[in-house]
C-alpha cells in the first residue's frame, strides 16, 4: 500500500496536487481540523499542524505514524513525552514566516516607541497635539533566541544602525552585524543593557516560564519588553507586576499566557501594553511557502536526502544550526515552487 500522507493546514486544492506531484509514491488527502484527531491514527505521514486535543499517545501506541512534518516553527503542539519518547521523525517549519514576524515585530516595535497608540486615540478626538515619542534607531537590541525569526530579525533591524546582542543555545554562524552572540549564560549580563529585550525562542520543558520575576528585575530601567515566540515562555504575574511598578516602560505581545487573553484580563488594561492576537506569522503567501516546504522535503524523504529543519532533539523542539541539518532559511531561495 502506498503511504498514506494526511495534510491538515489551511491550504488550497491547488497546494494538494502539488504536494500530491512530489509524492507520487504516496497517498494526499487533506484532513479538517474537526477530523485530525481520528485521521491521524490512520496517517503514514502527517504535515500539518493540530490545533485540536490530539491523543498523541494512541498515535504512538497505533505505531504506523513515521514522520510530522510540522507547518508551524513551534513544536509544542505534538512534541509530547511520547513523541519525544518514539521514533517518529519530526521536522519543523521554522524560518519559513520569519519574514512575516520580523515585518510584525517591527511594527509592533515602532508604533509602540513612536506612541502611535496615543495619536490613534488622539486623532478620534480630533486633537492634534505633539506628545513624546522614542527611538528605535542607535537603540541596542537583545534577541533571546536566534534561530529562523532571531536571525532575520537582526538583518531587519541592523538598517536601524541598532546594536545588537543575540543569545542562543547554538551561539554560531554570527553574522558581521550582530555585535555578540553568546550561549544562553550570559542573559543576566545582557539584560540590564538592552533598550530593547525579543522573545524569539521556542516552547519547551526548558523555556516554559523562564522570564520571571528575577529577568524582568534585571532588565534596563525604561526598556521595552517584546514576545513574539509563545507566551508560556513569560510568567505573565510577573509580566504585569513589572509593568506596573517598572523597571520597564512597556511591552509589545503578539503571544500571551492564557492564549486567547479573556475579556477583563489585566493586561487588557494597562496603558504601556500593545496586544495583537498572535497574527505574527500571518502571510498572504504562507500556503505557498509551507508547500513548498513539504513538497521538497517529500522528494528528499523519498530519495533519502537530509531533511529540511529535521528536529534531531525532540526535547529540544527545533532544528539545531550546527551543521547536522539544512535550515530553510538558509536554502529556501534555490528551492521553487511547482504550482
């Protein structure tokens, strides 16, 4: 029987045939999120991304999935301890909406230091007054987590003629415009020198809460707070206390923790914040790139190439830049699309 290659991720029929063309060895359907749950238990292969309660442990004990190709960067929606625990080769999406996170980012970042919020609000009430507004330019700038969305953040930002400092759990490849990169060690060091501290790491069991009371304690009197990774990743109490009694000036979120944040939340009301509902990676062109993603990586699976973004760690939850895999956001560009 042909492998049996379940697709669930928003996508045209269009993105089905030629995913189908790449696999002609394989079996295509596309599966509705109502439906994944069960359909996974009859899947070879699944590209995808579950946004429903999936039984990860049945699809293992079931032991006929042999790979997630998944079509988000994070992996915190299957890397389960019986996925982590099994055989099943995982492969992530990481860097293909790094352009789109970076575009929102810097939004979020200039409409926050320019106060465009106050001047939205100003201009329904028809006032046309100057009030104060920062600089992104010359600021120096702290990514915490410099994979896919980490790297071209610092290319965007770099025209900025900002300074900055990376950290990452594979401090190499640093680029000229990037003034340090450094294991994940020196973060108290560098925190009480950023004017402006990213979140762009992804969520696991070693990243789940660590911006607590004691990072935000350290962080530059008057700095601006940026999460555009998972919100799990920040204690959000701490988050809030931090912002009302400093030392930062504010933050930008485009991830909260409780994800969606409820009517009557606190951080609905704090003045210094700018919320959006987690559209970062929001792309009118992202079914094109995640097909293309998995159409490559299904000729290379079949031909027994390296796979693309191939998670070696599970626990850790990405793809490592240490020469072991190819990243996309290294080949994507010789890598067309076939639809």
């Amino acid at each position: 029987m042909r492998p049996r290659i379940v697709l669930c991720f928003p996508h045209e029929e269009r993105h089905r045939q030629a995913i189908a063309a790449a696999a002609p060895w394989g079996n295509v359907v596309s599966v509705p999120q109502e439906q994944i749950a069960e359909e996974l238990l009859e899947a070879d292969i699944f590209c995808g991304h579950a946004k429903v309660p999936v039984d990860w442990d049945a699809v293992v004990k079931r032991g006929r999935l042999v790979w997630i190709q998944s079509s988000a960067a994070g992996m915190d929606h299957c890397l389960v301890p019986s996925v982590i625990a099994s055989n099943i080769v995982v492969t992530s999406a990481s860097g293909v909406l790094a352009d789109q996170v970076a575009e929102h980012t810097v939004a979020l970042m200039t409409a926050w230091l320019r106060s465009l919020p106050t001047f939205f609000w100003a201009q329904q009430r028809e006032e046309f007054i100057r009030r104060p507004t920062r600089d992104l330019h010359r600021s120096r700038i702290l990514i915490v987590g410099f994979g896919g969305v980490g790297r071209r953040l610092a290319q965007v930002l770099h025209v900025f003629k900002t300074h900055i400092w990376a950290t990452d759990l594979f401090p190499v490849d640093k680029p000229a415009y990037v003034e340090k990169l450094c294991p994940p060690e020196s973060l108290e060091e560098f925190l009480p020198e950023a004017d402006i501290t990213i979140l762009a790491l992804p969520l696991n069991d070693k990243t789940r809460g660590m911006f607590g009371q004691d990072q935000f304690a350290r962080m530059k009197p008057g700095s601006l707070f940026v999460n555009v990774a998972r919100g799990p990743i920040v204690r959000t109490d701490a988050l809030i206390e931090a912002l009302q009694k400093g030392p930062i000036a504010g933050a930008v979120l485009d991830v909260t923790d409780p994800e969606p944040l409820p009517p009557g939340h606190p951080l609905w009301k704090l003045s210094n914040v700018i919320i959006t509902p987690h559209v970062g990676g929001q792309s009118a062109t992202r079914a094109d790139d995640i097909t293309r993603l998995i159409c490559e990586n299904l000729r290379r699976w079949h031909t027994g190439q390296p796979l693309i973004n191939l998670v070696s760690d599970k626990t850790a939850g990405f793809p490592f830049r240490d020469g072991s895999t190819p990243l996309w956001i290294d080949v994507c560009d010789s890598i067309p699309a076939d639809f």
